[in-house]
C-alpha cells in the first residue's frame, strides 16, 4: 500500500505538527508520532476512510484533525 515516501510532504506534515503542538500547548508527539507522518506521506490518503486506516490515526485525531491535515496534501 501507498508508494515511495514523499519527503516534501513529510516536511510539510511536521512543520503543520509543530504548528498545532504550538496551538494546544503540547509535545509535538501528542498531535501525531513521527511513523504515522511518514505513513501519511508515503500512503498519501485521499480520503477519511484511507487516513483512518493508517496506524496511530483513531477516531479522536480523525474528527479533530482531518479537516487539518487534509490541508497538508
């Protein structure tokens, strides 16, 4: 599943993380750990279904954070 990992977008995808921990005052790692970015940019989700499918991506961060993240494509 997915293809090649997308260094650009990985990059992106952290520096939105840093943003957010930013926003809610916490650890970067409390909004999403490092492998599930670099599943994020190596599946390229397109939908929420597919970004709900990828390993630290629940419920909770889905209805907070999608809308969010699906910016960052």
């Amino acid at each position: 599943m997915g293809g090649p990992l997308n260094g650009a977008l990985l990059d992106r995808l952290k520096a939105w993380r840093v943003g957010e921990a930013r926003t809610q005052a916490v650890p970067a790692y409390v909004i999403l750990h490092d492998p599930t970015l670099a599943e994020i940019a190596r599946r390229r989700p397109g939908d929420l279904i597919a970004l709900g499918a990828i390993s630290g991506i629940g419920a909770r961060k889905l209805d907070g954070r999608s809308n969010r993240l699906d910016a960052r494509r």
